[in-house]
C-alpha cells in the first residue's frame, strides 16, 4: 500500500513537472508576434515656412515659426516603417471647418507654394529611405463637390479651381492604388472635417507619404453676407491635420495642429483705386479751348472791314466830304451794316459755343477703350474676378533677413493678370519684368505652376507658358479673334537666399509687351 502510494506520488510529481515544463514552453513561444507590433512605427510631420526650405515640426505651426497666408499651402510628411510586402490602407482626416470659417478647404500637392525638402532634419518623420528617394508614384486627390452651407453653398471643387494648384498625394517606396472621399462629417458653421482613405501598396517595410494642406482663401470663401470666411478668419483654437486607422489599427494615429497666429492678415486693398481715376479727367480739360478760339475770331474779323468801308464811301463821300465825313462815317456805318449782313454775329457766337459742345464730347470718350486691363492679385484670384473687377489688388511682399540673406518671402506666390486681345489662330505675348528702384541686380521672379490662358468666358484654353529671366512669354491658339485673359503665377519665394537689398524696399513691374497702360507695380517690402 506504502508502496503504491510512493508510485501515485512519483506520478503526480512527473505529471506536475511535464504541466510546468509545457507551460513554460508556450510562454516563452508568446511573445515572438511581439516585435512585429512594436516595430510598426508611424510619424507625422508638418513645415515651418519662417526659413527656406521650410523646416519640419512634430509641434505646432505658430507665430513664431510661421508666416503663412490665405491660399498657401503647408506641406506634410508621414512616414511609415515596419510593414510587411501587400496592400495598405490609411485616413487622412482634416479640420474643414473651424469656429465656423474654412480652415483646411482641399488637399494639395506638397510644394505647391513652399520649398521643401523632404529629407531635412527635424520633426520625426525622417524616412528610412532618405536620403537617397526612389522614384515617387503620385495620385491625384479625387475633387471634392461639397456645397458649403452657410458660404453662399459655393463648392469646394470652385476653391480648387480657382486656386490653380496641383492636388496630389506623393509616395515613394510604393504605390497609390486608390483615394476615396473626401467624406465631410460635422457642422460646417461650427467644427467639422474631411476624410480620404488612401490605399497603397508596397513591396519593402517603408513607405512615405507627402501632401499639403491649403489654407482656405477668403477671395473665394464668402459668407451669405459677403464677409470673409478664410483660413484667416479663424481665431482662438487651433485646426489640425491627422493620420488615422493604419490598416485600421486605432493606435497609429498622428495628429499636428496649426495656431491662427501662424496665418499673417490678408493684404490689404488699399491701392486698388489709384489707377482707376488717375487717366479719366486728365485729357478732357487741356484740349477744350486752345485750338477753338484761334481759328475762329482771326478769319472773320479780318475780311469783314475791309470789304465794307471801302465801296460805301468811294462813289458818295469822296468829292464833296472827304476830310469831313471819313472819320465819321467809318465807325458808325460800319458796325451799323456789318450785323445786317451776318459777319457780325458769326463771330459773336461762333466762339462761345463751339469750344463747350464740341471738345468736352470728344477726348472723353476716346481714352477710355486704350487702357489694357491688368492687375496683379492675391494667389486666390479666379478668372472671373479679374474680368468683372472684383478681385483684390495685391500691392505688397514682405521679406525676412536670416544672416544677411533673404530667407522667407510672404505671400509666396502671386498672379498678374491681363487682358489682350488676339487674333484667330496663333498669338505669342510677353510679359517683361522690371526693377525700378535699382537696387536688387537682376533677381527677377521666376513662374510657378498653374500659369494659364482663359477665354472671354474665364474657360481655360491650351497654352505654352515660360519665363526666362526678366521676360514670360505665351503661346496659345484663339479659336476666333477677340478678348482673352492671361494670369501668370510667380514665385515670390525664388529671390529668398539672396543678399538682402539696400535700401530695403525693391520695387517691380510688370508689362505686356508694347502696352504700357498695362503696367501694373507690386514692392519687395522687410518686414
């Protein structure tokens, strides 16, 4: 019996050993899925445009780092490490609305306004695949038709339009597959956002993602009052950009805020009416009496005496009463007879008439058509604003100096815009820039993208547009002869790294080609 038990207990033991040994054996075999999960990292990055290139900031955009202005776009970087070779999928989710003003409006490609480099330090969303980028695969962001209430139900794919930006995501270590959305979600007149689901596939563990977000343009955004409702209408809070739902994991999200401090105030329209009234009144006035009155009076004056006196007196006076009656009879017969026989009044009205109808009619109505319609305008400008005078004038660049050297220029781009007027078939203009102060060599401002011609009724029509140095030229088909509309975009940003200029202040102009009336100015102005 003893013994029988000694066996039970050398077998429970056994049994108790063996239970221990396979626990102990599937909690080590556990945690090898571990290190897959942890190794999964995501980062966010958003820039900073007070240096050139912008630099990148895992904080917030602020006033201190920032400069942005209405229709700028801020650019953003999201790098991923650790996936496995397949198909992914990830949201980026934007604040569209905040306090009831549009904040982020559309997403856009990420140098659409602003140098960037994406390899720089700073932030946290420096890519494994730096420094060295493959080939980048680019997707367009699907255009969005949202109607805004509250904003006159004007559509956001108008906003894009009128832009003139390229919108799209840019990835390098894969490829975009597709972009759904955006899906709008919350309260346009209070707090809301935009959603695209981006998916991708990849055939390494990396991946990395940029795009910009632009900051919604008050030259198109208007509440139902026509107040402004911009990205720089918003106050207090800030808005935000963010990463969501990686493979639909809720742990992987990033999320980077934008202060309204880092927008600077929309350029103020001050200038707008200086060239408007300066050639209306000035050639009525000098014209009117100079070449009237000294034809007039001269002629008649002349031949009305002298006819006159001579037969009335010659047969009657002249044997009898020549010394007597001469001096008398001149002053009173002459005027006598003189109003009978018309010269005399011709030249009383003639005068006092002609020069009042006939000039003031004349020059007025001649200047008008010879001025050429031209202005240089805020990035947000529309075609249309520009053709029924509604757009505001942008008159003011303001520059920072970083070690000598112009390091930030705000806005970073602008349109000059003019009206010509071609000829059925092939047209080519050009546009010549100018420095007047004299004080800046010859840093002229290069063109950016989203350059174009538009018909009479605003319709984009096919176009070459280049500049070279100081001088753009366009090249364009008109499908009939008449008006047509070029709005250049520059790049304000392509003087920064050069020597500041002294005195500090340059001013440019730009000119249609043989059009001087076209001439419209804009100045390089420290902040």
């Amino acid at each position: 019996m003893r013994k029988n038990s000694i066996l039970t207990a050398s077998l429970l033991i056994t049994m108790l050993v063996t239970l221990a040994i396979g626990s102990g054996l599937s909690a080590s075999a556990a945690p090898a899925a571990a290190p897959l999960a942890a190794s999964l990292g995501v980062n966010l990055d958003q820039c900073a445009n007070q240096s050139t290139p912008c630099s990148w900031q895992n904080g917030d955009l602020n006033g201190n780092n920032s400069a942005y202005a209405e229709g700028d776009v801020v650019p953003f970087r999201f790098a991923v490490e650790g996936l496995t070779a397949g198909t992914h999928t990830f949201h980026i989710n934007y604040d569209f609305t905040a306090g009831g003003h549009e904040a982020y409006d559309f997403l856009a490609t990420y140098n659409a306004t602003e140098t960037v480099d994406l390899c720089a330090s700073g932030g946290g969303a420096v890519s494994s695949l730096c420094p060295s980028l493959p080939a980048p695969n680019t997707f367009a962001f699907p255009s969005d038709p949202f109607a805004v209430p509250g904003a006159n139900n004007l559509m956001v794919s108008g906003a894009e339009a009128a832009s003139g930006l390229s919108r799209n995501l840019t990835m390098y270590g894969g490829t975009n597959t597709n972009i759904t959305g955006p899906v709008h979600a919350g309260s346009t007149t209070a707090n809301s956002t935009g959603d695209f689901v981006v998916t991708f596939t990849t055939t390494g563990s990396a991946a990395f993602f940029a795009w910009g977000g632009h900051l919604a343009s008050s030259t198109y955004w208007k509440n139902t009052n026509g107040t402004p409702d911009g990205a720089g209408q918003v106050s207090g809070a800030p808005w935000h950009m963010r990463t969501q739902q990686l493979d639909n994991s809720g742990n992987k999200n990033q999320d980077r805020s934008i202060q309204p401090s880092a927008l600077q105030a929309p350029p103020t329209p001050t200038p707008t009416n200086t060239a408007t009234n300066t050639p209306t009144n000035t050639p009525t006035d000098t014209p009117t009496n100079t070449p009237t009155d000294t034809p007039t009076n001269t002629p008649t004056d002349t031949p009305t005496n002298t006819p006159t006196d001579t037969p009335t007196n010659t047969p009657t006076d002249t044997p009898t009463n020549t010394p007597t009656n001469t001096p008398t009879n001149t002053p009173t017969d002459t005027p006598t007879n003189t109003p009978t026989n018309t010269p005399t009044n011709t030249p009383t009205n003639t005068p006092t008439n002609t020069p009042t109808n006939t000039p003031t009619n004349t020059p007025t109505s001649t200047p008008t058509p010879v001025p050429v319609p031209s202005q240089i305008t805020p990035t947000g400008t529309t075609c249309n604003q520009f053709r029924d005078g509604t757009a505001s004038t942008l008159s003011t660049l303001q520059y920072s100096v970083k070690n000598g050297l112009i390091s930030q220029v705000n806005p970073g781009v602008f349109f000059y815009w003019v009206q010509v007027n071609a000829v059925a078939g092939s047209n080519t203009f050009t546009v010549d820039q100018a420095i007047t102060t004299g004080n800046f060599d010859s840093h002229f401002f290069s063109q950016a993208s989203g350059s174009f011609v538009y018909n009479s009724g605003c319709t984009k029509i096919n176009s070459s547009i280049s500049t070279s140095g100081a001088v753009t030229t366009i090249t364009f088909n008109a499908s009939s002869a008449g008006t047509y509309i070029i709005g250049i975009k520059y790049d304000a940003t392509s003087v920064t790294g050069f020597s500041a200029p002294s005195p500090t202040t340059v001013s440019y102009t730009f000119t249609l080609t043989g059009f001087s009336s076209s001439t419209e100015g804009i100045d390089l102005v420290k902040k």
